[in-house]
C-alpha cells in the first residue's frame, strides 16, 4: 500500500512540475506577446504624429493657396 501512495505522490509531483513549466512557457510567451505589442503600439503612435504633421502641412498650404486664389481675385476684379 505505502508503493502504492509513494508512485501517486510521484506521479503527482510529475504531474505539478510539468504544470509549472508549463504555466513558466505560458508566462514567457504572454511577456513577449506584450513586448510585441507594445512595439507595435509605439510605431502605430509614431505614425499617428506623422500623419498629423502631414495633415498640418496640407492645412497650411491650403491656407495659402486660399490667400493667393483671393490676390489673384481682386487683382482680376480691378482690371
């Protein structure tokens, strides 16, 4: 009887340390995943600014152009 008990408390022990390598891996890859995704956030942010100085550029070269279109305008009106 006491093999017995002395195999399940080994078997058991198997049993737990293969279940703490695996919650180990699982903890790794959830780390990099994060890692990963942070990475990811940081180039979406980065592209984000970019697009919003491109957007700011189009603003005021439209701005421009509009003062110019109204020059033009009223030197047209004057001839």
């Amino acid at each position: 009887m006491s093999n017995r008990n002395k195999n399940y408390a080994d078997v058991l022990s198997d049993i737990t340390k293969d279940y703490i390598e695996t919650l180990k891996s699982e903890i790794t890859r959830l780390r990099v995943e994060k890692a990963q995704l942070i990475n990811k956030q940081h180039e979406i942010l980065g592209q984000l600014d970019l697009a919003r100085e491109q957007r700011d550029k189009y603003y005021q070269m439209t701005e421009k152009l509009e003062k110019k279109i109204s020059v033009l305008e009223e030197q047209n009106e004057g001839l």
